[in-house]
C-alpha cells in the first residue's frame, strides 16, 4: 500500500469520522492503540543481552 492511499484513506476516514459526530471517539481509539504500541515495545520486554563470563583465577 503506498502512501498516497494510506493518505487518501486516513483522510476519508476522518471526514466520515467528522460528519457522524464520531471523531472524539476515533480520536480516543487512536490515542489507545498508540499507547498499547508503546507499552508493548518498551525495552523491558526485549530479550536480554548475553553477557560472556568472566574467567577469574586460573
């Protein structure tokens, strides 16, 4: 899908959105899904690095 199409859809969906008397709750969807994006990609979850062990006294 190219840009231009996600933009033409975006826009389409926003006047529709608009005209309804739904934005604030597509607005409210989006803010969720972008905060569930964040939470989900946070360093924490990512697996952890391995770590070479030390050799000590021999």
């Amino acid at each position: 899908m190219g840009l231009n199409n996600l933009i033409a859809m975006a826009t389409t969906m926003v006047f529709l959105a608009a005209s309804t008397g739904q934005l604030p709750k597509a607005i409210r969807a989006i803010q969720i899904a972008q905060l569930q994006l964040i939470k989900q990609s946070q360093a924490s979850k990512w697996p952890k690095a391995m770590r070479m062990s030390s050799r000590s006294s021999q």
